[in-house]
C-alpha cells in the first residue's frame, strides 16, 4: 500500500500507527555468550520512552528489539506510518537498509540514538527524520509534520537537553517485557538515575553534556516496581557515572529494594568508589560493577587517589584497589582504551598486561580509540585536523579497528600490540585463574566462554590480520596513511559481513562507497 493509502486508513481510525525498532546488532552474534546472552539484555531506556511519548500523543505502537536471531520480515511486519529506529553505528547499515525499504512504500522514517548522534548528516541522507537529544516534544513534531516520506535531505531535529524525567518503568512496562520475553540466561532491566557526566574524557560523547540527575522519588518508584515484578532480575544502571550523588541514591536504592531479591549492576569512577562505599554496595547485593580505567596516562581526575600517578605506579594502585572491589562485588569489568593520542602505545600494552596479571579475576575490556563523527570533542578536532580515516562503519564498534590516522609505526605498533595482548589475556593460564579468582560458578563459565569461545578467537585473528596487512600489503598500508585509495577489500568484506541479513536491502550509495570507494560525505560539527 502507497502512502496515501497507509495515511487514508490511518486517519479513519484516528491514530497514527508507529513502530520503534531498536537495533541491537545488525547481524547475529558469533558466539554463545553474544547470541543468547549479551545482545538479548543489550536494550536500553530510550527506544522505550519513545514508544511511551507516542503512545501519550495518540498513536498506536508497537516496541521490537532485533538481537540476531529474529527474522527481517518478522520485524518489520505490520502496516505503519512511521517508524522509529535507534541504532548504534556499529548497526547504521542495517538501519539504513531498513530504512530505504520502508520509504519506497510510503512509510516515514525517524532515526536516533548514538549514530543519529553522531553522523546527523549521513544518516539525513537515509531517513526522512534524524533526531539528536529527544524530547517529548522533538517527537511530537515528527508525529504532528510528518514530511513527506522519501524526500532528502532528511530533517534534523533536537532538543536542547536529555529530558529533565523520564516515563516510569510502570508506564514502560508492556514494551519492557516485549524485550524480556527474549532473555533466556538473565533478567537483565536497564535503569537509569542521571543523564550526562561530570568528567570530560575526550574521546567519550558525554564529555560536553551536563551532568543531570533524575528525581529519587522517580527512582525510588521504578526500583520498587522492578523488585516487585521481577524478583529475579539484575538492574543494570546505565547512568555514565553512578556514583556521583551516591550516598541519596543508595538510600533510595537500598528503601525501595528491602526485602527483595533483585541484584544491582552499574559503572562507576574509581574516584567515587571507596572502601565504605563497596561495602554499602555489596550489602545492596550489587553484583557487577564497572570502574572505568581507560588509561595508564591520562584520564586522572575520573582514577581519585590511583589517579594522580601515571603508568607502572598507577598500574600498582590500581590493581590493589580492583582486587579489593573484587573481594566485595562478585562481578568485575575494567575498561581499557588504546591508542590515545600522545601516549606510548606498547608500553601501554605492557602495562595493561602487567595489570591483568596482577588482578586475574577482573574481565578486561581492551577498546581501540575511535573518533565516531561529531559526538565528542576528540571527534570534533580529529575532523577539523582532517585526520578520520573513512572506516565502514559497522567496524566502528571500538573493536576491529580504529578510525583515526596516526603515523605507520605507530598504527603498526598498535595493533602488534593488541594482538599479544588479547593472546595473553585470554589464553588458557590468565583464563584459569581468572575462573579460580571468581565468587561463584555462574560468573567462572561466563568468563571461560568469553575468553575462550568463538568469538574471542575471531577477533584475535582478525586484530593479526590487521597487523599484517598493515606490515606487507601495499595499499591496506596506504589506506591507514591516509592516501586516496579504496577501503582494502579486507574491510569491505567484514563490514558487508557484519550487516548480516540486511546486506541485500543496502542503498546504492553504501554499496558504492564500498565497492568503488566513492567518499563518504565528512560531518561537519553543528
């Protein structure tokens, strides 16, 4: 049916029909632990507010998560007048294939989240709206106008902040359990307590955003409703940084979850993490905490007391204060970023390998520096230095490789670098004792399965792959120096990979981009 059709049927039953799909990945995952455990609770609160926003403004909505393992025509069935798509870059494509099949039936498209973020001008040239920060009202304009479906440049919209609160999880409810309905391992409920974040990292897309608290009664509200209905489930903070204002929102926290059984998950700076602290948190039965490391030589003022030394005395410091978190929380993570500018890039290595030897029962997290558009000031001034190589963007996921020109030793360097790395770490001895070190059974095999699994191999060989192409292949060289040569078939072909199912459905411009190495328009900072 055309537009006019869609819009006629629409308007005789008084409501505007709408889909928000939420891209978790853009191909199923190629592991166990992604398939059935990690992209099944990888959903977020924003994709669901929206449903919540339309459904307020009168329209009828369905709420739909892809994870890898549902079948495309499955998730878009249905007969609709606008759709909502949020995606991370590392998904655009899929995004974008969706997109163009909707549009040529008449179908207006919305795309937010992170890539809408990020690249406003190159997703304007696929959807017939792109939203930055959204608000009620943001959505309520696209309700209202709905611009003629197809007709490009897509309109930017944006409000002037993250929303001030949020729907509930009361409110959120059925299209939370339409997202939990596909867990199988683990009740993962995402919660939220503020916006934004009071360091300014460079390379991270909340640096320049303020920070923002919601209101603890709005917390406090959703927290007892999760303990009351699913008694079971890990509450997973998606806060940039928990413990800013910890001590009312522990009490929040702690009042509305007595009694119960539910668990707690969240990602905090060292500098707000203490000894007191851990233990109010481990009486909470908090489970899993993340405390953001990132580097060995900058990034201080996020590390506290850890962060006022640099490499091996910060590596010491740190290490004694993980194995300390680890003694009180069943589940650690620590984050790791290579390839910051103006830091040694092997001797970074070395000491990240010094590190996880010295904190075996931590799981390391090891991401490559990436510049994603206009998202962050790091972004910002790789651009306007011209200095953002033209990756496909389903590499940008921080793991396959990074996006940012640098010297040929140093890219060299880097990828040597995280292939022995990644060999260690994971290899059978450090996985081992990373399994003794830990609490319980369920977190040993986790751990195992990640390190020793499919997908942990697939990278390593794919990182040595980078390396060597970077070492002996002529014009996979010159890419990464930054010459006007096409994107090296090794990159096309894994990015045209990871769009798994949606490849076929690409519009002519990826593929050209692709295929010929046609440029990909530059964003330009707003």
């Amino acid at each position: 049916m055309g537009k006019s059709g869609v819009v006629a049927r629409a308007r005789r039953f008084g409501r505007t029909r709408v889909l928000v799909l939420e891209l978790l990945c853009s191909a199923p995952g190629r592991g166990w632990y992604d398939r059935i455990v990690k992209l099944p609770s990888f959903f977020g609160i924003m994709a669901q507010t929206v449903a919540a926003w339309a459904e307020e403004l009168g329209c009828l909505v369905a709420y739909r998560t892809y994870t890898g393992n549902e079948r495309v025509r499955d998730l878009l069935s249905g007969e609709w007048d606008i759709v909502f798509i949020s995606a991370y870059t590392r998904a655009s494509y899929a995004a974008y294939a969706i997109s163009r099949q909707l549009r040529a039936s008449g179908v207006i498209t919305a795309l937010g989240g992170p890539h809408a973020v990020a690249y406003p001008q190159d997703s304007a040239r696929h959807f017939d709206y792109v939203l930055g920060m959204t608000d009620r009202n943001t959505l309520a304009k696209v309700v209202e106008e709905r611009r003629s479906a197809g007709k490009a440049p897509g309109a930017y919209l944006a409000a002037p902040r993250h929303p001030a609160r949020f729907p509930n999880l009361r409110r959120r409810r059925n299209f939370l359990e339409a997202a939990l309905a596909k867990a199988r391992f683990v009740r993962v409920i995402p919660m939220l307590a503020s916006t934004g974040c009071p360091f300014e990292c460079e390379f991270c897309s909340d640096a320049k955003i303020d920070y923002q608290p919601l209101p603890l009664p709005d917390v406090e509200d959703d927290v007892r409703f999760a303990a009351g209905e699913y008694p079971r489930a890990l509450l997973i903070w998606l806060d940039p940084n928990f413990g800013v204002r910890f001590d009312p929102l522990m009490d929040a926290i702690e009042g509305a979850s007595a009694g119960s059984r539910v668990r707690f998950g969240a990602q905090s700076s060292v500098s707000l993490l203490g000894r007191e602290r851990l233990k109010r948190l481990a009486r909470a039965r908090f489970e899993i905490i993340v405390p953001g490391l990132e580097s060995w030589f900058s990034c201080g003022e996020k590390l506290g007391g850890v962060g006022r030394l640099q490499g091996p005395d910060r590596v010491r410091e740190a290490a004694a204060f993980v194995n300390e978190v680890i003694d009180a929380i069943p589940y650690v993570q620590v984050n790791f970023v290579f390839g910051i500018e103006g830091e040694p890039v092997l001797e970074s290595f070395d000491l990240t390998a010094e590190f996880v030897r010295a904190a075996p029962g931590v799981w390391p997290t090891f991401n490559l520096v990436t510049a994603w558009g206009v998202s962050s000031p790091l972004s910002q001034r790789l651009h306007t230095d011209r200095r953002i190589l033209p990756i496909p963007f389903p590499l940008l996921d921080q793991k396959s490789c990074s996006n940012v020109l640098r010297s040929h030793e140093s890219t060299v360097d880097l990828y040597r670098g995280l292939v022995g790395l990644e060999e260690s770490a994971f290899g059978a001895s450090l996985s081992w004792a990373r399994a003794r070190r830990a609490h319980r059974w369920g977190t040993r095999i986790i751990n195992v399965i990640r390190g020793r699994g499919s997908e942990m191999r697939e990278r390593i060989r794919w990182h040595r792959r980078m390396q060597l192409g970077l070492e002996q292949d002529r014009g996979f060289r010159a890419f990464f120096e930054g010459s006007a040569v096409p994107i090296p078939s090794a990159l096309r072909d894994r990015a045209l990979a990871a769009t798994g199912p949606f490849v076929d459905l690409l519009p002519a411009e990826i593929t050209d981009e692709l295929k010929y190495g046609k440029p990909r328009p530059m964003e330009r900072p707003r």
